[in-house]
C-alpha cells in the first residue's frame, strides 16, 4: 500500500479520457516530463528522439502557437518568447557579436532603440541609424562594414513603410541578414518573408494577442536560423509560457476580423483628422498624401490601425489625449480597446533629442491604436477632443 502522501503528490497520470479532438489548444500547465528510460531522456535532450525536455526548452501550447505564427508569416519555422524584447534580443545575439556593426532604421520602437543603444554596446556591438524608406540611402550604411540590419516594416510611431524589398536585395547583394519587425502590419496585412527578409520578428502582445492581457514575442524564419534563435532563448530563459502562448492562440483565432476592424476605424479616424485644420500632420499608410502610401499599396493587403497625428504642441496634443473618453491614454497598441499614446514623453522618451528629430517624431505627435468599438463612436470621441484642444 502506498501512503496517502505519495499517492497525493503523485496525482494522477492519466493524460485524459478524450478520444475526441479538442477544438482549443489545451494549456499545458508542466515544466518537466518523466521518461521511460535514462536513455530515453539523453536521446529526447540531445534531439535524437522527438519530445518534450523541460519548460525553458519549449511545450505543446508553445509549439502550437509557434506553428499557426509560421503558418501566418510563410515561414518554415517559428518560435515563442517572453516578450517582442526577448525575441529582438535573441535574434541580434544570433547574428552578430562584439566588432559587429548593425545598421537599423531611424524610426523604431523605443524599447529596440534602447536595446540597440544601451545593450548592443555592451556586447561590443556597433549601431548606426539609417532611413529604412529609401534603399539606397540604406545601403550607403550597410556599405560600411555591416553584418546584420534591422528594420520595422510599419515604424512604430511615425508610421513609415519600409523599401523591404529594395533593403532586402541590398542585404542578399552582401550577404547580410534581415530582421523585419512586423509587428505593426501584422500577419495579416505585410509578409515580410515573402519580399526577401531572412527573419521576421513579432510582438504578439499587440495584434496577435489583441486583448491588452499578455506579453510575448516571435521569431520566424528558415529552419536553421529559427533553431539558432530558439537555443539562445533556452540559454537567456526567454522562452514564453504556456498561459502566455494560450492568449496569445486564443487572440490569433480573430486576428483576421480584429484587423480589418480595426483598418476601417483608423481609415476614418485619420480621415477626420486629415480633414481639420487644428492637425498639423496625419501620418497613415491609408491615406493618398502619405510619403509611402503607393509602396504600401503595393505591398500591404491592409494599412494597419494604427494612425499618428501631429497637434503641433506637445500642450495641445496633451489636451487632446485628455479630452477622449472612449479612447483612453494608453501604454500599448494593437488591442480591441482605442488607446493613445505621446510617444515623445514615454514609449519612445529612451531617444535622444537628435534622434527623436530624425526619426520624425515630434513634440506634439500623438500616436492612436484604432480599436474595435463602433466606428461612430470613435468619430464623435475623436471630433469632440480637437474641439476641446484647440
Ligand atoms: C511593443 C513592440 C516591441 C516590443 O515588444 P514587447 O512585447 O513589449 O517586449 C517590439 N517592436 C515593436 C514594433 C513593438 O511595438
């Protein structure tokens, strides 16, 4: 007879009596497995026999999520992060190293400038800043000695489209790595892989997980590069967990909806906003007068929901953003509720005052993420905050 303690700790071990296929990807809440064998073990962590090892090294909600992300991208392999950070990190580990130099476009997330400015240099990695929108102007950087570049299809906050394609034959002319951040397109609207970058990286807690409640990132690319990738997660500890990657499975099922919703709302709002003489500037990929708006016709099935707009002052963008009342003041994007955000004072506040003014982004630019609410109900929210502003 086993004592009631051990059998209590031993629970049970029966998988489950469900023959039937599960219409959701279960969580699989376990971070270690038990083995027929020592040998079995050695074989299923030396990659010899397919298997689960441990939960830094992956799990079936994990790898669920990975599949559908690689489905989504066109890429032959894909894997799951912590967060958009741990997955950027991991990949510039990959490709380069101390005497590196990397070229990267001016406009960026914040949190990728610092990784840049403040982590790279302490790897020994050198960074430059170049105009993702104009590949020649690109390559005149990557001419210096590059080995690896990094780029937002969609900048994040200015909303720029990048020349990927043009970028993309410039690297494959040198033999240097791309690392596309789509994370603004989405899936949905932009395949980078598809015009020629090498790796595509996401933070899945925007679009994808949709839902303003989970952190996460992505990488997907070739089999090779994406294994590379998915052992230095193993070695920095930034694999996701299986709760996060279920949110973020369960986000993805709407994703498709979520952005065309999303696409329509930010088409209006920026319709409105273009239309009032109280905005300086309306920067969306939607509308004719964008600088990039035929490449993004070209190479995007969507304009993303995601619109900036210049108030000309910081005190009057302010103003604007505390005057809405179904948009909130937000720390994020790409959710289903409207936020907005002034990226000079905080998302993008890591930027130095010269690289704020190249990278385009002003005193008084407010950044929006377009919800999923009712189109009237933005307009009327939206219209009555640049009464109130100006
Ligand atoms: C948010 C964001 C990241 C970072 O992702 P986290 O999940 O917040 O770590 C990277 N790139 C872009 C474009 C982002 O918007």
């Amino acid at each position: 007879m086993t004592s009631p303690d051990t059998t209590a700790s031993h629970g049970s071990d029966r998988l489950s009596g469900v023959r039937e296929l599960p219409l959701s990807t279960p969580i699989w809440q376990v971070s270690d497995y038990a083995y027929d064998t020592a040998e079995h073990y050695e074989d299923v962590i030396n990659e010899r026999r397919p298997g689960q090892v441990y939960g830094r090294y992956g799990n079936p909600t994990l790898e669920a999520l990975a599949e559908v992300l690689a489905l989504l991208e066109m890429g032959e392999k894909s894997w799951v992060f912590t967060s958009g950070m741990g997955a950027i990190h991991a990949c510039l580990m990959y490709f380069a190293g101390a005497d590196d130099k990397v070229v990267a476009s001016r406009t960026l997330y914040g949190g990728t400038y610092g990784l840049l400015t403040e982590g790279a240099p302490r790897a020994g990695i050198e960074v430059v800043f170049a105009d993702s929108t104009d590949a020649p102007t690109f390559d005149r950087a990557l001419a210096d000695g590059a080995s690896l570049a990094i780029l937002e299809s969609v900048s994040n906050p200015t909303f720029e489209v990048a020349d990927v394609e043009g970028i993309a034959e410039c690297c494959q002319r040198r033999n240097i790595p791309l690392i596309v951040d789509n994370t603004v397109a989405s899936p949905v609207f932009m395949n980078p892989l598809q015009l020629g970058a090498d790796v595509v990286v996401h933070s899945t807690s925007k679009y994808i997980g949709g839902h303003h409640d989970m952190m996460g990132g992505a990488v997907v690319g070739a089999s090779e590069a994406v294994d590379g990738i998915r052992h230095l997660a193993i070695r920095y500890g930034t694999t996701a967990s299986a709760f996060e990657s279920w949110l973020a499975l369960r986000g993805i099922a709407t994703l498709g909806i979520r952005m065309k919703r999303h696409a329509e709302n930010a088409s209006a709002l920026a319709q409105l906003l273009a239309g009032s003489d109280r905005v300086e500037n309306v920067l969306y990929p939607g509308l004719p007068s964008h600088p990039q708006h035929e490449r993004a016709v070209k190479i995007m099935s969507g304009f993303t929901g995601m619109v900036a707009a210049d108030l000309g002052t910081k005190e009057r963008a302010w103003r604007f953003m505390d005057s809405l009342r179904v948009a909130r003041v937000g720390s994020s994007f790409g959710g289903v509720r409207s936020e907005v955000t002034h990226p000079a004072s905080t998302s993008h506040r890591q930027f130095s005052k010269e690289d704020l003014l190249l990278a385009g982004i002003s005193e008084g630019l407010v950044r929006i993420s377009a919800g999923i609410e009712d189109r009237h109900d933005l307009i009327e929210d939206f219209s009555a905050a640049l009464v109130a502003a100006s």
